[in-house]
C-alpha cells in the first residue's frame, strides 16, 4: 500500500519558527515519494473530521508536529483508526516523544517517520478524559496546568 500522510503542524507549540519546519517536510517527503498534506492544528481540539478524510482519502499516516498535549487531541479524536501516528517533537517537554526515543532533530525525527518500525503505545483516562502521556500529581500537574495559561512559550528570565 502506498502511503499517504497528513502533517499537523502546532503554530504555537514551542518557541521554534515553523517556516523552516515547513520547507523541511515538503523536501524530505517529496523526496521519498510520498502524497502529503499539510494542516494547522486548531485550539479547540475538534478533529472529529479527520475520520472521514482518513477512510476517504486513504490516509495511512498522520504526523503531529507539536507537543504532548497536541498528540494528546489528535490521538483522543483517532482511537479505534487504523491510522499511523508519528510525531515530530515540537514542544516545550516532548515527554512522549522522549520516552519513545523519538530524535528532538526535526530532521531526524523524519527520518525515523520514513523508515522506523510502528509500535502500539497505552493510553489511559482519567475522570473520562482520554490521555497518552498528559498526567501530573501535585506541583507538576500545577506547573502544567500555570504552563498552560500562558500566552508565551520557552524560559523566562528570572
């Protein structure tokens, strides 16, 4: 089966410019010969379209281009899709990526994307919500949850 990708690309994950990103991925999947789409991802988490375009289109690989919480959205609305999901790790934690030894290098992360092996993940909810990844106790869920709030992203000078 030939492959077909949808990018999503967080606008507002990290504090790295997606311009440079964008070229990135039009060269390197061209390059492999691979049909592809770019999308922003958007803030309310309403992906419930992308099961129809997916079926429709012959999807076979959606690639988020953000952080855990973008991941997070878009694998919530994707549970039971026989979809592939990789990640370009564009946050500011990038936990699930780190766990699943996913290279920070946007460049090698697509690399990996290209010619690495799937593998099932777990995923879990808590108070009904869906999460891979997304959980904190105490000050961690604290500083998430101030993180969160914030209208600018990276370190801040003390």
């Amino acid at each position: 089966m030939k492959r077909k990708f949808i990018y999503f690309i967080n606008p507002i994950s990290g504090t790295k410019s997606k311009e440079s990103l964008l070229t990135l991925i039009k060269e390197k999947t061209t390059a492999q010969n691979i049909s592809f789409e770019i999308l922003h991802t958007n803030a309310n988490g309403n992906y419930a379209y992308l099961i129809k375009k997916i079926k429709e289109e012959n999807i076979t690989d959606i690639i988020v281009c953000g952080g855990d919480g973008t991941v997070n959205q878009i694998g919530n609305a994707l549970q039971g899709v026989d979809v592939n999901i990789g990640i370009v790790p564009m946050g500011s934690g990038n936990g699930l990526a780190l766990a699943a030894k996913i290279p920070k290098n946007a460049s090698k992360a697509l690399d990996t994307i290209f010619t690495g092996n799937t593998a099932l993940i777990d995923s879990f909810y808590i108070n009904q919500k869906f999460s891979c990844m997304l959980c904190g106790l105490g000050f961690d869920a604290q500083v998430a949850h101030d993180f969160a709030k914030q209208n600018k992203r990276g370190l801040l000078p003390m």
